[in-house]
C-alpha cells in the first residue's frame, strides 16, 4: 500500500498463547486479532513439539498514526517458532507517529524463535518500536530486531525521520538487559564513531539459556566480521548459576547482508541455549 495513498490510521492487535498437548504437541491454542493482524495455519516443519507461526500484516506497512500491538505467550513445555514473510515497511508519517509494541512471555521450560524480517525506514518516517520480552526461570528463548535506515541506493540514504526503540528483557522477574534510543536522521550521532558510525543499517541478536563455554564464545567472536561494509560483536552476561543472556550486536551497509550473519548466529546459538539443531526457515528461502 503506498504511503501518499492512506489517509485512515490503521489500529491492530494480535494475541496469541502457544501450550504442550498431554501428547508432547505444541499448539497454538488462543488466537485473537483485532484490525489488519492475524496468522497463518500453524505448520510443523520440526515436527510436532514446535509449533511455526508466520504473522501477518495486510496492509504491508506502518504509516504515521497507526497502532500495532503483538502479544504472544508461550506455556509451559511448549516450543513457539514466531516470523513475518516479509519486511516491516514503516512509512512517511503524515504528520503521526507510528508505534509498535511486541510483548513475549515465555513460561517455565518453555522456548520461544522471535524470528522477524527487517525493518524498513523510509524517508520522513516518525517510528516508534517498542519490545518488552519476560521470560520465567527456566524459560529458553532467542530472536532479533533489525532496521534499515532509510534506501541505501540514495546518497546519505536517510535524510529526515526519527526512530525511537525501546527494550526491556526480564528473567526471573528481574530486568536483565534494557536499553532506549530515540536516532534522528539529521543527528549527527548517525555519522560518529561512537554511535553508527555512518551504517544504514543496525541489528541485535538476543539468547537466553545455558551458560555457553568460554572457548565457543571465543569462536563465535573470531567468526563475527569486521569491515568497512559489515560489522559484528557479541557479550555475554551471566545471569544466575546455570543460565546466561547472550547479545550479538550488527551493523551493516545492507539487510541482506545483516539479516544473513542474524541467521548464522541463530544457527549457533539455539543449540546452545535451546537445545534444537537450528534449520533455515523456508519462508527465507523464497
């Protein structure tokens, strides 16, 4: 839907609750939407303990005034797969801001993949993207956020809009990891050093479960790049006895580019923390 042709502001919600059936299925078993959001049919690429849901957002972008509200919890025992087809495309503003927010609940030995495409900023966009992620002892989850600032095919690529994320991740009722940032296209924090050091675009890759060894973050920090057109870190914080929050940091020139290094860190990192070979999704694929 273009930009110029939407006048009205779309509010939607989505509401989803995933459980283990006494037969070791997992299911999605509370499906509720308001407005432009919804689901497709579950699938069951990895068999029947995890449950793959693709969300789907009709109008095919965010434009200034519209609301969107995505709320999923995962039960106990059960294992959720949660993507998008496509990108998020967050559009001219119109004079209102756009705002999403995501809330994640994974229960005891629940796991959850919060696996979205890209973001897409265009010019004159006014975003506001917000993630609360609650995971209780014992819970397992890894998933991602990535932006594209404006076209990289255009010369300095952004030149008006802002962006405000907003992210909170509690583990055992305690908040663990949060951060807050509002970028202004016209900041010049886009260009230094310290900030995006020019890089149109920037990601984060999330995980939480099983302390990982000292010697297999070492070799995930010797395989990450660091060049002129792709750049990569990762840390991680020990948060009780057994279990630690791993965090891979990203920026890049292209989201192809950033969204491929985003899937071979999911492929190391859910075996680690989540106990399940990691198999690219087909929906990447096409």
């Amino acid at each position: 839907m273009s930009a110029v042709m939407q006048t009205e502001s779309w509010a939607a919600t989505l509401s989803l609750a995933f459980s283990c059936q006494p037969s070791g299925r997992s299911a999605l078993t509370h499906n509720a939407h308001t407005g432009p959001l919804l689901v497709q049919k579950s699938l069951y690429p990895e068999g029947p303990a995890i449950c793959h849901a693709t969300i789907l957002h009709p109008p095919s972008g965010i434009a200034g005034g519209d609301e969107l509200s995505i709320a999923a919890t995962i039960h106990e025992n059960a294992h959720a797969v949660l993507s998008t087809p496509g990108a998020t495309r967050w559009y001219k503003a119109n004079g209102g801001t756009a705002t999403q927010r995501i809330e994640l609940c994974i229960a005891p030995n629940a796991k959850l993949d919060w696996l979205p495409l890209e973001n897409l900023l265009f010019e004159q966009a006014q975003a506001s993207n917000t993630s609360v992620i609650r995971l209780a002892a014992g819970a397992r989850a890894i998933g991602w956020d990535c932006f594209q600032l404006g076209s990289v095919a255009t010369q300095g690529y952004w030149h008006k809009g802002k962006l405000a994320v907003d992210t909170a991740l509690y583990y055992d009722d305690q908040l663990v990891w949060t951060e807050a940032g509002l970028i202004d296209a016209e900041h010049p924090v886009r260009q230094s050093s310290a900030g995006l050091g020019s890089f149109p675009v920037m990601a984060t890759v999330w995980s939480i479960g099983p302390i990982i060894a000292a010697h297999h973050m070492e070799s995930m920090t010797a395989s990450l790049p660091w060049t002129d057109k792709l750049r990569a870190g990762v840390s991680q914080i020990q948060l009780d006895s057994s279990n630690s929050l791993v965090l891979v940091r990203l920026l890049g020139t292209r989201a192809e580019q950033i969204r491929q290094l985003m899937v071979d860190c999911w492929q190391r990192l859910r075996p680690q923390h989540l106990g399940v070979v990691a198999m690219p999704l087909r929906l990447w694929l096409t």
